[in-house]
C-alpha cells in the first residue's frame, strides 16, 4: 500500500500535463546494471577515469575498449524495471515531456522512451575519432576480437570509440538547448503547481550539481520531486522527498489513465 506521502506524489502525477525526468545510475542499478562507482567502482584495478577519459584512450585504446565491451554484453543481461516502463507511458500521456537521462545504457529506449536527451551519450553507440560518424551498434563489440587487437574501425579508417561523454570532455550542446527549450515552454505563474513537475530520480547530483537542472525547473514554476533511497546534492531543492527505490515507487503509485 502507498504511504500518505505517496498517495499525494500519485495525485501530482495524475495533474502534470508537462514532467521532465532527470534520471542517474540508480535507476538502472535497479535493473541490476553495476554502475561502476563507488566500492564496487574498480575494474581489473583501475579507477573508472582511468578508462573513461580522452588520455586513457589515447594510451591505451585497447583496454578502453575491453571495458566499454564488458559493459555492452552486461546489457543483454539486465531488463528495464517498472521504473523505465513507467517513465515510458507517462510521456505518452502528458502534453510535454522530456526524459534527461545520464545514463549511457538501453534500458529506457527498450521500455519505450522516444523523447529523451542521453546527455552522456550511449553506450551502444560509436564515434569514428577522425570523421565524427555516429552508429548505432547492434550487437556489442567482441571481446575475442578486441583481445586479439582487432578494434573496431570506421569506413574511413579511422578509430571507433564508444560514444560516450568522457571525463574532462564537454556535453553536447544541443542536448542543453533542449532541456532550457523545454523549461521555456512552461507558462510562468506566481505559484508552482504540480501540473509542471521535475522528477529527479536515482542521481546523487554530484556531477557538476545536476547541471542547474532543479534550479531552472524550480524558476519555471515547476515542483521538484526526488525519488532516491539515499539523500543528494538536489535533496534541498525538492518540493517532496520520496526515499524508495523508483520501481517500487512507481508499481505502487502509478496507473496510466
């Protein structure tokens, strides 16, 4: 049964007509995915910037793309959660929505997000380092093949490398312009209502403080709603708190009209 607190996050739900998702690594930790931080953030010894940065990749873009191959096969392991699912069918019914995710895994595309800014870039997809190409993979890198030295290359000849926003790198700038378009369409008013909701969720905010993400949703008029079982760096900008796994949450609360 939904808590009190809950219940209310339900009635906000069933009112937004514009929502914005800010998804993290907890949603996808959900499914299972390890995320590679914190204690359980070392992979054959190294630190996780030691192979997720343009320096790495350059030394050793053989060891790079071993661990961006073990994390390709490790999605055909994991299933999106009632989490994605629910994110997925809330962008059905709403008159706008947008799903800001920092993960660079498929979970919320296999649930059936279409409008959505992976402003981390995908996992599953490569960049060619000397024409920019992007593709789609659909199947992840071999590992036998990467072993043997064999990387993978564009049409072009140049080297491929995962498609993915790295340490030190700068974010796509037309993924920004899409989150301050989508805050630029809400109507301002001299109240927030819950008919323009921010659900931030599974994400510490510790990755330069969220991105301004609450801030410029709490400027639109719009209430913050956190969903981590563990407080954040955003914890202080939310108008409600929920401190549960977002799956759970959402198969307790959420019944698409």
């Amino acid at each position: 049964m939904p808590t009190d607190l809950e219940a209310r996050f339900a009635g906000w739900l069933r009112e937004a007509r514009r929502v914005m998702a800010f998804c993290g690594a907890g949603i996808s930790a959900e499914s299972g995915l390890p995320t590679f931080r914190g204690g359980g953030g070392l992979w054959e010894g190294h630190q996780v910037e030691d192979v997720a940065t343009p320096a790495a990749f350059r030394r050793d873009p053989q060891m790079v793309w071993r661990f961006y191959a073990m994390r390709q096969e490790a999605l055909g392991q994991v299933e999106p959660n009632p989490a994605h699912f629910a994110l997925a069918r809330l962008e059905q019914g709403c008159d706008d929505f947008l799903l800001v995710t920092q993960n660079v895994d498929n979970l919320h595309e296999r649930a059936g997000s279409r409008k959505m800014v992976k402003i981390h870039g995908s996992l599953m997809e490569t960049r060619c380092v000397r024409c920019e190409q992007v593709e789609t993979l659909a199947a992840p890198v071999s590992r036998a093949d990467i072993d043997q030295g064999d990387l993978p290359h564009c049409q072009c000849g140049g080297l491929l490398r995962p498609n993915v926003v790295w340490f030190g790198e700068y974010l796509n700038p037309e993924h920004l312009d899409r989150i301050y378009a989508f805050f630029d369409r809400i109507p301002r008013a001299s109240t927030r209502d819950s008919s323009n909701l921010l659900l931030v969720i599974g994400t510490s905010g510790a990755v330069s403080g969220g991105y301004g993400i609450t801030s410029l949703a709490r400027e639109a008029g719009a209430r913050v709603v956190e969903i981590n079982p563990e407080p954040s760096y955003l914890s202080h900008e939310a108008d409600m708190v929920l401190p549960v796994p977002a799956g759970e949450l959402f198969s307790r609360v959420y019944e698409p009209g």
